[in-house]
C-alpha cells in the first residue's frame, strides 16, 4: 500500500513549528504516525494539498492508497479498524465518527476545523483508495469507526469541582483519533488519547483469562506486586533503578535511564538517558530522551519533550513543555480555575486570537521550546510560554496570569545577563528608560 502524506504548514502555538515536528509519545509525530502505518505501507509520496493528489501521474496513483493530513494524530487500533473495514467496504473511504461518539465529541473537536460534521457525522481527513482510485472523480464513502471510548476518572474531587458524582474523569477511547491544532491537542494525545488509552486497551486485556494468568503468574516468579511487574513494566538497558522507588504499570522505561530511591512513577513513558534524582512523582506523563527531574519535581499528566530540566520542588499539572527547555526550583502550574466552578465555567485559552473554552474543568500551561523560566513562578491555567522566551523571578512578577509571548523575554530587558554576577553590583539592574509592562489578569 502506498501512503500519500498532506502537509499542514500551520504552526502550533507556542512552539512555532507544524504539529508534524513536535513529540507525541516520545516520537515526532510524523515518526510516530510512520511506525503505526508499517504494517500496512511500503511507500510515500508527499504534497501541499489533497487538490495537488488529483494531478499525479496515473501510475502514481495505481494501486491500494492511504491518504492523510501530517497534523493528525492515530494509533495502531484505530488504523487497524479503519483499514480493514475499508477493505471490506472494496471502495473509497473516508473516516467518519458517530455525533454518539463521546471521546470524538467532548475531546477532540474543541480547538479544531479538522474533524468536521458533514451528514450527521464527523468526518477527517484520512482516505482509504482501492485499486485504481481517481482522486479527481471518485467520492469517498464516509467509514464509521467507533472509538469504544471509556468514561474512566482518575481521582475523585468534592462536587464543587466536578460532577454530581464528585468524579474529575474523561472519555478515552481505546481507538485514539485526534486533529492536533493547538498545544491542548499535544496534551490530550500525550497523556489522554496516549498514555491513559494505552493503559485502557491493557485493562481491557486483563478481562482475558490467559492474560491475566500470564501476567499473575509472572509477578508470582518475580515476587513483586501485580502492576510492578516485567509484564507491566518494561525496562530497557544500562538502565539503574534504586531499589526503594516504586514503579507501577504500564510503564515504557528507555536505555541508559537513572533512577533515585523515593521516586514515585506510575502509568508513564520515560525515555532514553533520563535521569531522575529521589523523591520523583510521574503520574501518566511522558518524559522526552535526555530529560533530567531534580528532587522533588511532580508531574502529573505532563508531557516534557527531549532534553529539558525540571528542577527541584517544581510541579506541573496537566502540562506541556517543549524541547531544550529549563524549568528552575519551585515553580507551580496550576490546572483549575478557582474563580467559580470549574464545571460550570471551565479555563479558556487563546486560539486564533479568540478565547475559546477547552472542553476540561482543568488544565495547566505550556512552554515552548528553548525556554529559560526561574525560580519561583506561579503559572495560572491554560497559559502558555512561546519559544526562546527568558523569565527573571521578579518581586512584581512571580504571578504568570496572562500568555507571555518572546516581545516579553527578559533576555530583551537585560541583554548582558548571561554572564553569572559574582557580586550584588554586577546583578542586572531595571532599565530607567523602559517602563514595567504590567501583568493583567485575564483569562488568556
């Protein structure tokens, strides 16, 4: 089967950068979308627009095809069910979702024009052609697929911050689908449609007699608790991990990783050369190759992208943060907004120059990449850091409450800062002639 790739040259804010290029499960997500279609493709053709399909030569376009947008984001389950219905349906396919279908409807239609209603169901931009397709000429039949979407809540909360029923949960489909237009996307697929999903399909699995025995019986071999298993905790080599931190699965841990005694990690995808000093807590995050956690650091449904710091006593909360970025000591990402009930009046974030509604009762920030954030910060929800941006703590500014774009960087304000100040006189001084931009509290 050949794959015909659409590129999607829209940049993601605050990374700045098409969605094709940021991680998604530790992997680029054109990487990550590659390694899922090798089952089924043997080669590529890419191209600007699907308009641009029509005017390939007619050998190119000879033969089984798959076609898709570069900015979406699908894993081996769906893509299984999708084609091979498409297969059994023997024509052109578009895939479609069910207006039923509560991942599809509650997670990935905020904050994106992808996914789209056309004759009562949803429609992407992922094509199935048959041989002897005609781009031109042939419509596509729309192709539903279910996402078999899980109501599952992760920890329960008082009413005033939830449900009726006090449960703070989401909808995760076992079959993930996701148009990633916005940095809440890069958080859902990491960490929703990512890692909770995966540990979905595992739970699923346990129903299974076989299975559950395999897994029982080697815990029994290896005298640890069930979820500490080798069956649910994949360790990969040269990897030290002290015998006093707790790991529960599934759990991915790569090459060459360190971790100290105290650590906490359950549920989290760790990738190669990390290391991870005492007292850690990960909770369904993923933590890029080459990332270092000092003590104490806490992430909580957070996605660090390669080679960036966490410093100690840090915590984020339903984060994202991109690549080649530090994060100093005792910073704090919020995820809910406590001014009225987080039901009722969920966080918003800038999109397209508006506010829009995420679709969560919580969420935390972003921060782009190459970014240098000091001590000490306080970062409301839903704000984000845009790339290359410099933040001083400041006596006036340790409360983030608005987006901070790279016109902001203190690296602007103190351009001779990079040195380290031995003595009180050498410390960068406010500029007289540069007012201090004020830091307004509104929603985005």
């Amino acid at each position: 089967m050949k794959k015909i790739i659409v590129r999607n040259q829209t940049h993601i804010s605050p990374f700045n950068e098409p969605a094709r290029d940021l991680r998604v499960m530790n992997k680029p997500l054109w990487l990550h979308q590659r390694d899922v279609l090798s089952t089924y493709c043997r080669e590529e053709l890419e191209c600007n627009s699907f308009d641009e399909i029509a005017t390939f030569p007619t050998p190119i376009l000879s033969g089984e095809m798959l076609a898709y947008r570069d900015n979406l984001y699908f894993d081996a389950s769906l893509i299984e069910a999708f084609i091979t219905a498409a297969r059994q349906l023997g024509q052109a396919a578009q895939i479609a979702f069910s207006p039923d279908d509560k991942a599809i409807i509650t997670h990935a239609l905020p904050l994106q024009d992808n996914i789209h209603l056309e004759n009562d169901l949803y429609v992407a931009d992922l094509f199935y052609y048959p041989e002897g397709a005609n781009f031109a000429t042939e419509k596509p039949q729309p192709l539903v697929i279910d996402t078999q979407s899980r109501e599952m809540g992760y920890y329960r909360v008082p009413t005033y911050m939830a449900n009726e029923r006090g449960d703070l949960g989401f909808n995760v489909p076992l079959r993930a689908f996701l148009s990633i237009e916005h940095w809440v996307h890069i958080f859902m697929a990491n960490c929703l449609f990512g890692i909770f999903a995966h540990g979905a399909r595992i739970e699923k699995s346990l129903d299974h007699f076989p299975t559950m025995l395999k897994v029982l019986w080697r815990s029994l071999l290896e005298r640890k608790q069930f979820l500490s298993s080798s069956a649910l905790v994949i360790v990969g080599k040269n990897t030290q991990i002290d015998p006093a931190a707790i790991i529960q699965g599934p759990t991915i841990i790569g090459d060459n990783v360190t971790i100290g005694p105290g650590s906490v990690i359950n549920a989290s995808i760790i990738g190669n050369n990390v290391n991870i000093m005492q007292g850690v807590q990960l909770l369904l995050s993923v933590v890029g190759d080459g990332s270092y956690l000092g003590f104490r650091a806490a992430l909580f449904m957070t996605s660090l992208m390669e080679n960036s710091l966490v410093a100690q006593n840090t915590c984020l909360q339903m984060s994202v943060v991109g690549r080649h970025t530090f994060i100093g000591a005792g910073n704090t990402f919020t995820d809910v907004n406590i001014m009225g009930n987080p039901v009722k009046n969920p966080v918003k974030v800038f999109h397209k120059g508006e506010l829009h509604e995420v679709g969560l009762p919580v969420i935390g920030g972003c921060v782009g990449h190459n970014c240098r954030i000091g001590s000490g910060h306080v970062i409301f929800p839903a704000r984000s850091i845009e790339s290359d941006v410099v933040l001083f703590a400041k006596q006036d500014r340790t409360i983030i409450t608005k987006n901070v774009k790279y016109e902001e960087s203190d690296h602007h304000r103190y351009p001779n800062a990079g040195h380290v100040a031995m003595y009180h006189d050498e410390l960068p001084q406010e500029p007289e002639t540069m007012p201090e931009k004020e830091f307004s509290s509104s929603t985005g």
